[in-house]
C-alpha cells in the first residue's frame, strides 16, 4: 500500500527533539563491519527504512545480523570469508549499498555489485570509485547490471579525487586500508560521516592520517579487528528540525548532535532572523517573527548540504524578500520546486538557480515526494498552508526520518499517516 500524509497547516512547533544517529554514517560503518572477522556492534543506531536494507545486503553476503530496534544496536557477525557477490533486490533499492565494495575488494579481492537506485535527485556515476580501485591494482568493469571489480593484490597509491566525492572517499579508503603499502587521497570528502568512518576504521586498527582533512593518508596493514561503535546523531535530520522551528516561528530544541557539523546551516538561520543557542551536544532554533529573505549556495562539507536545499527553498517561499538557492552538487534536486508551486510557492527555475519569492502563505495540495530530503521539505511546506496538504510517496521519508510523524507531532504538528487500505476500510 502506498501510505501519504495528511498534513494541517497552521501550527507554531515548539518543543524538544533528540535525534538518533546518522543514515549516512551507520550505512557505511555497517558495510565496513565486512573488514573483519567476528563480531561487530554499532550504537545509536536510526529506525530508518535504509537499516533493514543494509541487514538484507549483508546477509546475502554471508554475515549474521541482529537489529534490536529499541534500543538502536546492531550487531553483524562477519564470516572469515564472506561472499563477494552482491547481486539482490535490496542493493538496488538505494544508493548507499554502493559502500559494500570497497571492503569486499579489500577482503576477497573481489566484488560483484548490483548497480544501485535510489534518489532521483541527479546522476550519481560511479566512476570515481571504479578509477580509485583502478589505481589500487583492481580491474572493474559493468556487466549484467552489476560493477565488478577484482584484484590479486591491492598496492597502495596516490589518488586524486575530481570532486571530493562521499562514496568514491568511503569506497577507496575503505579498499587501502587492507592493501600493501601507503595510499594517499587527495581532495577527499571531509563530511563529518567520513570521520566517522575513519575513526571506527581506526579503532578497527586501520592507520589512517588526515581524518577531517582533504588529504587522507592510508598505510595498509594486514588485518583488521571487529569493535563496538557508537554512530554520530544525524546532522541532516537536526537541521530539518532547525529549519522547522524557523519556518513556522517556532522555539525547537535539538539534542544528540554536534553542532559544530552545521555551523554553516545555523549561521544562515541567524541571517533569516533566527536566534540560535548552541552547547555541546545540541542547539536551540527560535524564530519570533517572519524570516527575512537569505541566499544558499549547496557546496561539499563544509559548505552548505545538497540534503538541506528543499528545506532552503522551504524557508525562502514564506521569507519576506526575495531569495536564491544555487545548486552545485546535484542537478535534478529542483524537482522539488514544482511541488512548492502546487503550494503556492513564486519560485522558477534558472539554470542551476532557484529564485523564489517569499508569500506570507501557502496553500494546500496533493504534492509527491520525490526523494527523502523533498520529502521532509514538503512536510515543513505543509505546514505553512492555509488547509490539509496530502504528501504522496513518503516511503522516501521513511528512508532517512526516524518516526517523523510521532516527533512532528510532540512538536505539535498536526499530521496523520493514512493508507489506501486505511482508506478503502473507513
């Protein structure tokens, strides 16, 4: 059944939200669990639809699986030699399933992976992560559907990044850290999910230099040993909140997240007219009267995230003045502007430069989600309506926010999850 939410526009959020860790780190520390041998166990662990796919990815490789929901733990039992071929329904069902390659190289000097799906937010190629193996001595090709790769030996090497790509960084970080010799990355992802990343990878026993830097250094050792984990809060998800409490002049707190990750993100709430309080661990977003109109440019990590541009353009269509949001990672994300027109947004599309207008208020529609992130942009939008909106597809929503509707409403949004077959029933 396809379910949709019904969302009443209207409410001022307030409240306090604790967010789980994040989809894009436990994904790739859950593949990075094929590096060793035995047990592994990751903490803080998302309810998100993306885990149980990953659990399914790594069982058809061989690993044991335990997912303890209410708790957030997941523990992964890797075989001393798990199977290299990656050919199921679940990897094509999202893009990171993507991150089992580097490590199946690295273990069985050989992979076989479905290309995978996802998104529909632009192309995604893997071509970086097939020339950074390359250079690691591995030969990789596209057959049936799937990337291969094989190697006898990898070698360590110096590897050159065109665009500081997440998941070519995670794929070839995650190959040199079991080859013969140093490899040297450079123009690296510096995401805080890549340190992450490097960081289990070191506790695993992996000797990693530069973590956080555009520069990393890998000197390869010969084996690797399983730990426990605790995943970092989800910086996407926290900012959504963020743009929420500013969106609907809310007063939202946020904790379980660093803040240091979303300095940018804050930074241009203040510019909107929010006041934002940070601590260690969490932050405050209040938001008094109507936004002022602010400029975003999306830019890799440290720049402003490609993830947040819905809700950029969300806070821009009931901004006073007139706004821009540049887009410079991926090229269809705009598709989610003709959804904030059934809204009644004033927003057209110029290049890769969204200009929009800022109304004092939206109106409802039927609109559909087209990713995750358009998704919980959508939500927000809904939320400056002047009736019901009905958000379709929100199978994507379920990709990358923990129980959306229960935390919307603590916040005192009013929102209902409704189904054909709840329908077709009433």
């Amino acid at each position: 059944m396809s379910d949709r939410f019904l969302v009443t526009g209207g409410a001022r959020l307030a409240g306090e939200i604790a967010v789980a860790g994040a989809k894009n780190s436990v994904l790739k520390l859950m593949a990075a669990a094929l590096l060793a041998e035995g047990t592994t166990v990751l903490e803080n662990c998302p309810r998100i639809q993306d885990v149980p796919l990953m659990i399914e990815v790594l069982r058809g490789l061989g690993c044991e699986v335990t997912w303890e929901e209410n708790v957030g733990r997941i523990t992964i039992t890797t075989p001393a030699e798990p199977n290299y071929h990656a050919d199921f329904e679940a990897v094509r069902q999202f893009r990171a399933s993507v991150c089992v390659l580097g490590p199946l190289i690295a273990r069985r000097g050989k992979a076989i992976v479905a290309i995978p799906g996802g998104d529909a937010i632009g192309s995604r190629p893997l071509d970086m992560h097939q020339s950074g193996l390359e250079t690691l001595g591995a030969e990789t090709s596209i057959s049936h559907g799937c990337l291969v790769a094989e190697a006898e030996h990898l070698k360590g090497a110096h590897i050159k990044l065109a665009f500081p790509s997440v998941g070519a960084t995670e794929n070839i970080v995650t190959a040199a850290v079991l080859s013969e010799g140093t490899t040297i990355l450079e123009n690296a992802a510096c995401e805080p999910e890549i340190v992450d990343l490097c960081t289990m990878l070191q506790q695993m026993g992996a000797k990693i230099e530069g973590v956080g830097q555009s520069v990393l250094t890998v000197h390869g050792v010969e084996k690797l040993n399983p730990i426990s984990h605790r995943v970092i809060g989800d910086r996407v998800v926290a900012a959504t909140w963020a743009f929420a409490a500013a969106m609907t002049r809310g007063d939202i707190t946020v904790t379980g997240i660093n803040p240091d990750y979303l300095t940018v993100v804050l930074m241009k709430l203040q510019s909107a007219g929010a006041d934002v309080d940070t601590w260690e661990d969490g932050f405050r977003v209040r938001q008094e009267s109507r936004p002022v109109a602010t400029n975003f440019q999306t830019l890799p990590y440290p720049g402003f995230p490609t993830d947040l541009q819905p809700m950029a353009i969300g806070l821009a269509a009931i901004a006073e003045g007139e706004s821009m949001v540049t887009e410079n990672v991926f090229e269809a994300r705009f598709r989610f502007v003709e959804e904030m027109v059934r809204l009644g947004a004033d927003a057209y599309i110029d290049g890769h430069h969204a200009v929009i207008r800022g109304v004092e208020k939206l109106s409802s529609a039927p609109v559909w989600a087209s990713d995750i992130r358009a998704g919980a942009g959508l939500v927000l939008a809904a939320l400056l309506t002047d009736g019901v909106t009905e958000i379709h597809d929100v199978y994507h929503i379920d990709r990358g926010y923990p129980d959306m509707v229960a935390q919307l409403q603590s916040l005192g949004g009013e929102i209902s999850r409704v189904s054909d077959e709840t329908s077709a029933s009433s």
